[in-house]
C-alpha cells in the first residue's frame, strides 16, 4: 500500500508524484526511472530525483 502525500507544506496545495522512464545517459546515472513529487498549485515546490516512488513520497511527506 502506498503512502498518502501530505498537501504543499509552502501553500498548501496538492501534491501529484511523476515518473520518468530514462533512457541513455540519464539511465547510466538514475536507473531506469526517475521518481519526484511536486506541488500542483503552482509555488514550485518538489523533491529531487529518486530512484524509487516510495522515497521520493517520504522525503515529500517528510517535509510537509
């Protein structure tokens, strides 16, 4: 089961998580996909890269 995403802790809007299929070198350096949280309202809140979903959630929920 997965981890629920806290709102924005900046202005408290939703949170959405991406991936990213890499290829070439991005592969080399982050594996096969790229995960990362970001906020949808607009401030540009985000995590950095992770190589898995669940710690790019913690490091978001972490920080909410």
């Amino acid at each position: 089961m997965r981890e629920e995403l806290k709102p924005c802790p900046f202005c408290g809007g939703e949170a959405e998580d991406y991936t990213r299929q890499n290829t070439g070198a991005t592969r080399d350096w982050c594996g096969d996909a790229s995960h990362w949280v970001a906020c949808t309202g607009g401030c540009g809140a985000g995590t950095r890269l992770h190589e898995e979903l669940a710690q790019a959630i913690t490091a978001w929920n972490r920080s909410a």
